[in-house]
C-alpha cells in the first residue's frame, strides 16, 4: 500500500501524458491557386487570425535570385537544387502569436517525419563556404504583435516535383496549435507551360 501511495501521483502522471495525445489540430480553410501566367502552384492555410501560404518557386528563379548576389556557384547550385517555397506568415489576430521553423516538419511519401532546415543552419552552411550573406530565407522563429507578417524561403531537400505533408505549429496567447497541409508539391524542375 505504501508503494501505491507513493507512486500513484507518478502513475497518474504517466496514464495523463499516454492519453493526452498530439497537439490538437487546428483545421484550416486550405486554398490552392494555380497561377495563371506561370502555372505554378500556392498553398494558403487559414486559421483563425493566423494564414501560413506556401509558393512554389522554380529552380531557374532560385538560381537568378541568388546568382543576383554575387555569390558563388556552389552556392546559388546547392540552393538550385532544394525545394524551395516562398513562406508568407501573417496575425491576422488581435494578439499576439509566434513560430518556431525547428518545430515544423516535412512527411515523406514512406511517412517519414524530418525536420526544416532554419536559416540558423544555412547560414552556418553558407559562412563554412566562405560566404556572408543573410537575406532571402525565412526567419527561425518569430513574434508578431498584431497585423505583423513575414516572409522568406522555406527549403526542403526533396526533388523537383515531390509531393510532401507539412505539420507546422504556431503559438497564440501561450497556447500551441498545429496544422497540416495534406498535398504541398515541390515546383517542377522547368515551367509547367514549357
């Protein structure tokens, strides 16, 4: 008896944690726009006072954006050869809300999870090749008071074309959401109307 006493706030503690769950899923309105001069894809997720939307960004525009900078080669190729997506984030709320990149996650088609490499770690990447450059990539992490918005590239290390999952959270009045975007593709390695 002494032993379920002592225990029983540990056991009670554990029986809560194993039933509890993942992160609540905050459904969103998601709206896929197919652009008319380029063919290329967007995604919009739309939650209550926050929006997330992913741009498909083409190789080609990958490489002139980086090769524009001067920088070289290896890296306006290494950068060519990710998926890339412009990342617009908005609070559209009236309080304040934030955003880790390191708390989002890409699914493979095996239902793989990975983690989002950060510009934390590209910029690392880039000054280990000599290169001291920031622009361009979405920030690590966040806080917007309201109406603030960002944006910036998203890079995942997938081939032209791959259709993904991405789980990505957002905290709002000290309280995490999550959301998932079922059917987010990677732009194709040449434009869709070639």
């Amino acid at each position: 008896m002494k032993y379920l006493t002592r225990h029983a706030g540990t056991t009670l503690f554990i029986l809560l944690l194993a039933t509890a769950g993942p992160l609540p899923q905050s459904h969103a309105a998601v709206e896929t726009v197919t652009d008319e001069s380029s063919g290329l894809l967007s995604w919009k997720a739309q939650h209550p006072g926050f929006s997330l939307q992913f741009i498909q960004l083409l190789p080609d525009y990958v490489r002139a954006v980086y090769g524009a900078r001067g920088l070289p080669k290896e890296v306006v190729d290494l950068m060519a050869s990710y998926c890339i997506f412009g990342t617009i984030i908005k609070n559209e709320s009236g309080e304040s809300l934030g955003y880790r990149v390191a708390d989002w996650r890409y699914i493979t088609a095996d239902g793989q999870s990975h983690p989002i490499k950060t510009k934390t770690q590209w910029l690392q990447e880039w000054q280990d090749m000599g290169v001291a450059f920031r622009w361009s990539l979405l920030p690590d992490d966040q806080q917007f008071a309201p109406g603030d918005w960002s944006q910036g590239f998203t890079t995942l290390p997938l081939s032209p074309g791959t259709t993904f999952k991405l789980s990505y959270q957002w905290t709002q009045q000290d309280k995490t959401h999550e959301g998932i975007f079922e059917d987010l593709q990677c732009a194709p390695d040449t434009p869709p109307d070639d």
